[in-house]
C-alpha cells in the first residue's frame, strides 16, 4: 500500500512540473507580446534667428629682401588698423593679432629657384559685437592696410538660449505625434521606453562677398554704403521616442 502511494505521489509530482513547463511558454509570450505593444516617433524643432555678431579673419602681407623691413611693415599696418578702431569704439581685447610668419620667398625660372626676398604675415581676428558696423568696419580695414579680409562667420550672441528653445520644440513635437497617433488608433501612451537624442545642429549663414585691398577712386569714396544682407541663423534638433502604446481590450 505504502509502494503505491509512493508511485502516486511522484506521478502526481511529475504531472506538476510538466504542466508548469507547459504554460511557462505561453507566458513569456503574452509579456513580449505585451512589451511589443510600442510607438517609436521623431521630433523636430527650428528656431532661426537673424545674426547679430560676427567673427572676421584678416590678413596682411608683405614682401621685401630684408625681412626686418617686411616684418615693420606688417606691424606699421596693424598699428594703424588698431588705432582705427576707436571710432567705432571697439575694444582691443576682441582683436587677436598676435601670430607673425616670416618666411623666405622663391619664383622659379628655367628651372631654377631665385630668392626674391622675405614674405611677413599676420593674421588678425576680431570679434564684431555690433553688426550694422560690418561695411564700415571693412572700409576701415582696406583703408588701413589690410590686404585680404577672408573668412566672415556670422553668430548671434547667448547661442545657448536658441540651442534649448530648438530642443524644446523636438521634444513637444515627438509627444505630440504619438499622442495623435495613439488616440486615431484607439490606444493611449504608456510610460516612456527609450530616448534616442540625436543631438543640435547649428547652420552659420555665410556672407556672399570677399574683400581684397584695391586702389580707390575719389568716385568709390564718395559712394554711399553698401548694403550686406544676410540670411538667418538656424537651430535644429532632433530626438526619436519609443513610448509604451496601451490598447484596450
């Protein structure tokens, strides 16, 4: 008697565990099921703002056979550049003209390398905090010596404040598509899955003009000022969303 309840018992036991291992499958089903239930959306934001600032890149050059004589010739037009400055109340601490190259100079003729003396360079950045300066400050430049003004990056000061603006925008726009799109399919968002920052992009405008010194006629210096204007500065952002979509049975 005691045998067969023992054969039973174990019967009763084995029966047990396979049932469990049985309905186990179907469990982890129903959760994935339930976890596929998702909504992934993108959002977008763009703030443009018109520029108010701008950072120059200038050069000056000269060349001569005694390279003391170019290099003081260099320093006597960036002198004078500074000194220009005033006027237009622009404080030294915004220009940079700290570099100085001197280098020897060749031409070659009939194969051959000829020294035709030595080239001195500086180059000048300055910060512009007002940009309606911008025609006269480049007047200012060439008349002072300046041979090339090159690269013109136009900004917009507290660069930061836009940056934010521009993500906050992304972020509204991705709640709001998937809330629209969980409502036309009968469904409501569930807690937040997964964030997927795309990051910020910011798209300087560049300036359509590039300056170079020229000689200048009583007829150009009476002309009225050019006219310079610019296209605007864009913040973009992006980030993808994955939320929880919850469907009613």
């Amino acid at each position: 008697m005691s045998v067969n309840n023992g054969i039973i018992s174990k019967l009763l036991f084995t029966l047990l565990i396979t049932g469990t291992l049985i309905g186990a499958p179907g469990c982890d089903a129903e959760s994935e099921q339930e976890v596929q239930r998702k909504i992934i959306t993108s959002g977008n934001g763009l703030v443009r703002v018109s520029p108010n600032m701008a950072e120059l890149n200038m050069q000056i050059e000269a060349l001569n056979r005694d390279g003391g004589a170019a290099k003081v010739d260099v320093d006597q037009r960036v002198n004078r550049f500074l000194a220009a400055l005033q006027p237009l109340e622009i404080d030294e601490t915004d220009v940079v003209a700290s570099s100085l190259k001197l280098n020897p100079n060749y031409t070659y003729q009939n194969q051959k390398r000829q020294f035709t003396g030595y080239r001195a360079s500086r180059n000048i950045t300055l910060s512009l905090h007002r940009l309606d300066q911008l025609n006269e400050l480049m007047d200012v430049a060439l008349k002072s010596g300046i041979d090339q003004i090159g690269h013109i990056e136009l900004r917009v000061a507290d660069e930061q404040q836009y940056q934010q603006q521009a993500q906050q925008q992304a972020i509204a726009d991705s709640q709001q598509k998937a809330a629209a799109l969980a409502k036309a399919y009968g469904a409501t968002l569930g807690p937040i899955l997964q964030i997927e920052y795309q990051g910020s992009v910011t798209h300087y405008p560049e300036p359509r003009f590039k300056m170079e010194a020229m000689s200048r006629s009583s007829q150009f210096d009476n002309a009225a000022p050019g006219k310079y204007l610019h296209d605007k500065i864009q913040f973009n952002d992006r980030i993808n969303v994955i939320f929880e979509l919850r469907v009613k049975d």
